[in-house]
C-alpha cells in the first residue's frame, strides 16, 4: 500500500475502508479524487472480470456486491401500481438485520405482480409499516443488463407467443365443421372452400372448411364433369355446416343426450345448406332420394315429396323413377287447392315443373312425352304445342323437335290421319330412331275396321305388315330403353310372332345393368304369352340374387307374370304389413274382387302407391261404376292412372260401345281394365251381367295384363252368382196354382241347374269366352251376388 493519501473528497474509504487494500490503482485513485462513487464502483466491476481467482478477486467481488457503500444522493423516484401492474419495489433486507437498518432495492416494472423489467437501484429504509425512505440512489447491479436482456427475450417471446395464439385462435374461428349428404343414385363431387370430396350415393363426408373474405359455397358436380349440379351458399353463423345436396337426403336435427343443455325436440332439416346448433346431433332417417320421397308421400307431406323428387329428376339424365314420383307429387299438392282459382294458380306446381322437363331434358323423348302429358292434363295443351313450334322453328332439322311438335299437335294416335302424318316425318327424317318408332307406335295404336273379329284379315295384314317393317328396323336400331322393348313386344305379338318377341327380349337382358324390375315382369309376361315352345329364355336365370333372397317380391313378381297366386300361409308368412298387403290386394283382383274392393277402400298410401297400375285401375274403376267416391284414393295411386282418370272414368260409365280417341293413347292395360269394367252391368237381381265382347282383351293387350286375366274369374264369380239367385216366374193376372203346381213352381225355382241357359245368356255368351273352371273351394259371398 503507498504511504501518500489518497484524494477522497465523497468520503468513499470511510464507507468502504477495504478499498485501500487495491492501492496503489491509478484508475481507482483517480475515480476516489473525483469524488465520484459511481465511477469507483465501475472501475472495481472492470477489474474484477480481469482479475484471476484468488484474494484480490473474493475482495473485488465483495466489494461491488456492496452497492450500499456507493450510494450517491438523489430525489425519491415515483412509484405507483395498480393490481400488482406498475412500478413497484423490489428487494429486502437482509435476514436478521435491525428493522430500521438500509438496503438495496430496485424499482421494477410489474404485470400482475411479475416483475418484468429492472429499473434503478436505491438505498433504502422500511420497517415493514411506513412507505419506504429513500436514502440515495446506487450503482446498477452487474447483471442487470442481463435481466433486462433475459426481459427483453422473454417479452419478445411472449408477444411471439401471444401472437401464435391469437392466430392459432383467429384461424381456429375461422374454420368449421361441414357434414356432406348425397342422396343421390349417383357418386357427386362436392368443394367447399379450396376442400375437395367425392361422396359415394346414400353416404356422407365430414370435414373442416376455412372462411374466407367471400362467401362461403358449395359446388357440386358430376365426378369429371364440369356442368355445375347445385351452387348453394352455405349459412356460416354455426360452428357445424350440413350440406344436404339439392335436399335429397331425409334429415333430423335430434337432441344430443349428452348434452344438458339441448333442446327437447327434434327438428326437421328440409333445406339443402344447415346449421347444426349446440345440443343437436345429425339423424339421418332416409339416406337416398327415394326412401325420402316414399316417406314424405306416405306422411301426407306432398309438397316435400315433389320438392326432392322433382329436384332429383332435374340433374339425374333417365331417372323415369324420380320423373313420376315428382309429376304424382305435383299433381296432388295441385289437386288439392280450390277448384274455383284460376288455372294459372290452381295448377302452378304442375306446370312449373312440366316446363322444367320440357327446357332441362329436350334430347330425352321420354322425358318430353311426360311433360305433354302433364300440360294436356292442366289443359295447356296449346301452351305446350306453341313451346315446341317454337323449338322446331328454333332447330329447323331437329328430328326430335319436329317430333316433339307432331305429339302435340292433331291428329291423336289411334287414327290413320295421325298414321300418314307420322309416317311423313318418317320420310323427312329416314335415319332418325325416334321417329320411325314413333310412326310404328302410330300404326300399332290404329285398328283398320269397325269390327273387333280375329278373323278380319285386313287387320291381320296390317299387323303383318307393321311387323316386318319393324322386324327390318329393329335389326339396325335395336330397342335401348324399356319402353321401346315393350312397344316392339306388343307389335310382334300382335302378329302372332312370339318366337321374334321372346328373341328380341333375350337379346335386351344379355346386358345385366338391364334386369330391372320392370324388366323381369315385361319378360315373366313376355313368356307367358308367348308359351313355353316359342320362349328361348328362362326369365328366373335373369333374377338378381338380392331380389330372389326376398320371398314378398319374388311372391309379387309370380302375381304379375301369371305363374301362380300365393296361398294364405304363404301371405301369413310375410313380416311386412305393406306387403302383405299388396299381395293379398293383387291376388284378390284376380279370385275374390268383391275381398279386393273392400280392402283396398281403407289402405293407405303405402300400400296403394306400390299396387300394379293395372290392379289399381281396375279397382278404382270398378268402384266408380257402382256410384262409389271412395274410388278417388285408386285413382291416386299411381301416376299413370291418375293422368288417365278422365278417359278411364268416361269409358267405363258410358253406355257407348265407341271407343274414344282419348283411350286409344293409353296404356294397353289400362285401356283393356276400362273395356273390362264397362262390359259390366249391375242386373235387377243383384249380380253383374256382361254387354260386350271380352275376348278382345287379349287383342288390346297381346302381354295378357290384369284386366285380360280378370275377365275370365270375374266372369265365373258373376255366371256362379247368377245360378244361385232365384227367379220367381211370372203368372198372369188372377192366376191361383195349387197343388202339384204349386210345387212345380217352386221346384223351378229352386231348380239351380234349370238357370244355366238363362246365366249363359245374360253372362257367357256376350263375352264370347269360354266359361272359366270353378274354383276348387267356394270363395265367400252373398247368395244372391258374390261380386259388387
């Protein structure tokens, strides 16, 4: 140590009398001349990071541990908080020491109480009760720059995290659950919002979709086709999207039971875009359109049934099956507004959607022949003719538009000037499929003659000839639609050519995709009409496995081909009530129609819209010409009896042989059930008498449908009623039998045998039919009529 005095004008050694243990030190002499504490306490911080391990090193680190030694006066500095967030205290003093001893403290920035950034030292005193006294102010601490550094870190850490979760929850409110239901018959491809699926028929995709500044949409297409389906804007209010595509699906919102807070009830979902609320879950109680359209029509619910049917045979090319349901659903939320609006009103749904298949689908005949019907039957018949004289004039080599527009025009199939007017478009249009098998739709529908003989020979030739211009037709242009194989069956039938129409119906179901339903009854029909010797096919090999492992539809599909009835035990067998029902309905058309009629005025929907339409035809008629209004419900159950109500209704009531224009364009079955029923006559007696020839049936329909299968067992049930009614003989005027004459007569009468001649007379021979076999056991009746 040097023996000269150190200049210490603050007094520094006193405090800190240590210090002159590192003299000699020209810099720390010279900060102790400058009276400057700070400067002193700095030059001590700079040597101890140089100074090696040992005593002057534990005396240096000591020594700036210290900082209470270096105070320097200086004002109390402000500090105020409010709930921990503020400039606060921080610091202690040291264990034991006295209550009113000096410390160091600093004044730190808080945030709720977190101290996150160090500011200025002081000396302090406090003694735990008083606001702290300010002594001076000291030296920063060696690691407070590191505080703050490490401060400065972890604040920027935390603004980064803070920010990571904002936008982990910006972006997770912007994002939302989407459930996608295709109750189509065909796969869709759905995107929503840059997402992307491809949704099987009858399924459903879940996902995640983010919102974005424009709305939110859904575009559904056809897989690998651009024509958009259905562009829908998508309602984003909701944490849970569902998008139903175009309403096909049958959907319920249900309370979720895990949820406390849900609701109570459920809640139809009968939009295409939904939102799902908290407390509810997706019930999907129809996955496919058509499950959905049965269930809506079986409820009542017509106006929904049209909505998803119709929506369906918008964008599905060929679905006939959708085309019907939806023109039967029209057709009765329209019946049902009063009679005395005006037809622009009262028929609104109808024609809309009779319009929207004659603009959607003008390459589909099929589709087209249904709109006419629809327009005629509102009676805007010449609203549709002048919808296809202007498309003809629009596509002036169009054969379909000029085909279009002679449906609609005079003169109506079924006569030889609508004959010569087809077969003009046939020459203005040689190459043309659809036209020349309308024009032998046209020459088939027309009967040369007044009489009905089969031995008329210019009506042979003339099916001969019709024939064979179809048998060279068919050889380039094979039928490819189910109606264009019926149509071409019944004209070679009509020829007596069954082995040319069994053919032509094996060569159709080669193709497997072809063996409908419809198919496998045209074929059980075809057969049975034809015989076994001219039939080159078995129609069962045909039969799909799924269809054969269901005894009720196979039971139905033998009812409809002819090949037998089933037995009580076999219908007591079947587990749905439904089809029980339309079995027992279809049977009893056929063996005890008096059973049919009563049961079917009391079915429901269910069961009447899956009855045959020929079955349904006969029964609604049938009650319509004993005066009864139940008949209504029959003709409602189908669509093709309903478009052909009028015409069915006028024949089977009139008194008139004639057969109107209007009959002869429909349907062969229907047109075969209405000549049936008119046949009929309601005798004094109580049993029905027949007026007109029946065996013209098989004429009108060569398929051997339900009117020509009824003729003969309606017939015997009618000839059975009659020979057990008794007929009291007439006496003249003032006549008294006694005696044996008295027996006499009562022997006539009861005389069952003595009737036939009469029965024969009123019943059989009008038919010009054999009388059919009795049934084996006796079906139930009256007396004196088992039939209506």
């Amino acid at each position: 140590m040097s023996l000269t005095p150190v200049p210490d004008p603050s007094g520094l050694l006193d405090r800190a009398p240590r210090l002159t243990e590192l003299l000699p030190d020209a810099a720390l002499s010279e900060a102790l001349a400058r009276g400057d504490a700070w400067a002193v306490h700095a030059v001590l911080s700079r040597r101890l990071e140089r100074e090696l391990p040992g005593p002057t090193r534990t005396l240096l680190a000591a020594l700036v541990e210290d900082r209470g030694a270096f105070v320097i006066a200086g004002r109390p500095p402000p500090t105020s908080s409010v709930l921990g967030t503020g400039v606060r205290w921080k610091g202690m003093p040291p264990r034991g020491a006295a209550p009113d001893a000096p410390f160091v403290a600093e004044r730190t920035v808080t945030v709720l109480g977190i101290p996150v950034w160090p500011l200025d030292g002081y000396l302090v005193r406090s003694d735990g009760k008083a606001p702290v006294q300010v002594i001076g102010q000291v030296p920063p601490s060696p690691g407070r720059s590191r505080r703050r550094a490490g401060a400065l870190a972890g604040m920027a850490l935390g603004l980064c995290a803070v920010a990571g979760l904002g936008a982990v929850w910006l972006e997770a409110r912007s994002m939302r659950a989407v459930t996608i239901v295709n109750g189509l018959s065909r796969p869709v491809d759905v995107r929503i919002g840059g997402q992307h699926w491809l949704v099987a028929p009858g399924m459903q995709e879940q996902g995640r979709v983010k919102l974005g500044n424009d709305l939110l949409r859904a575009v559904t297409t056809w897989p690998g086709q651009e024509p958009v389906l259905e562009d829908v804007v998508l309602p984003t209010e909701g944490e849970r999207i569902l998008y139903n595509v175009k309403g096909a699906a049958m959907l319920e919102a249900v309370p979720d039971p895990e949820a406390t807070y849900a609701s109570s009830r459920s809640r139809s979902l009968p939009e295409s875009a939904m939102v799902l609320q908290e407390g509810e879950q997706l019930s999907v109680l129809a996955a496919n359109w058509e499950a959905s359209a049965r269930a809506f029509s079986e409820a009542g619910r017509w106006q929904a049934a049209g909505r998803v049917a119709s929506a369906v045979a918008e964008v599905e090319p060929g679905n006939t099956l959708a085309r019907e349901l939806a023109a039967r659903a029209w057709l009765l939320v329209d019946t049902q507004v009063p009679a005395n609006l005006p037809d622009a009103l009262r028929w609104r749904n109808t024609r809309d959607y009779a319009q929207m298949l004659m603009h959607t689908w003008q390459e589909d005949p099929g589709a087209q022949a249904l709109a006419l019907a629809l327009m005629r039957f509102i009676d805007q018949g010449s609203t549709a003719r002048a919808r296809y004289a202007e498309h003809a004039q629009q596509h002036p080599d169009s054969p379909l538009a000029a085909l279009y527009l002679q449906r609609a025009s005079p003169p109506l199939l079924g006569t030889a000037e609508a004959v010569s007017a087809y077969e003009d478009l046939t020459k203005r249009f040689p190459d043309s499929p659809d036209v020349t098998r309308a024009w032998l739709e046209a020459r088939w529908r027309f009967e040369p003659g007044d009489a009905w003989s089969r031995g008329d020979s210019e009506r042979e030739e003339y099916a001969v000839q019709t024939a064979r211009a179809l048998g060279a037709f068919v050889e380039k242009h094979p039928p490819d639609t189910l109606a264009a194989l019926e149509l071409d069956v019944r004209i070679l039938l009509r020829a007596q050519l069954r082995d040319a129409a069994t053919a032509l119906v094996r060569r159709y179901g080669q193709d497997a995709s072809r063996r409908t339903w419809d198919f496998l009854v045209l074929a059980g029909r075809t057969a049975a009409a034809a015989g076994p010797e001219h039939t080159s096919y078995v129609m069962r090999d045909w039969i799909p496995s799924a269809l054969a492992r269901q005894p009720e539809r196979m039971a139905l599909l033998d009812l409809l081909t002819g090949q037998r009835s089933p037995k009580e035990a076999e219908l007591a067998a079947v587990t749905s009530p439904v089809d029980r029902a339309v079995l027992r309905l279809t049977r009893d058309v056929l063996l005890d129609p008096k059973r049919a009629l009563a049961q079917a005025v009391g079915e429901s929907e269910a069961v009447l819209s899956r009855l045959d339409p020929e079955v349904a035809a006969l029964l609604a008629l049938e009650l319509t010409r004993v005066g009864d209004a139940r008949a209504k419900n029959l003709f409602n159950a189908s669509l093709p009896v309903m478009l052909a109500r009028e015409p069915l209704r006028n024949h089977a009531v009139s008194t008139s042989r004639v057969t109107g224009a209007e009959l002869v364009r429909l349907a062969p079955g229907l047109r075969a059930a209405a000549t049936l029923v008119h046949a009929r006559r309601d005798s004094q007696q109580g049993y029905p008498v027949f007026t007109e020839r029946l065996d013209v049936l098989a004429r009108i329909d060569a398929l051997e449908g339900f009117a020509v299968r009824a003729a003969g067992p309606w017939m015997r049930r009618a000839f059975d009623a009659c020979m057990d009614t008794k007929v009291e003989q007439p006496l003249p005027p003032g006549t008294l039998l006694r005696g044996d004459l008295v027996k006499e007569q009562a022997r006539q009468e009861n005389d069952r045998e003595g009737r036939r001649p009469q029965c024969e007379a009123r019943i059989v021979r009008p038919t010009r039919l054999p009388l059919p076999r009795a049934a084996a056991t006796a079906m139930p009746g009256n007396a004196n009529g088992a039939d209506p």
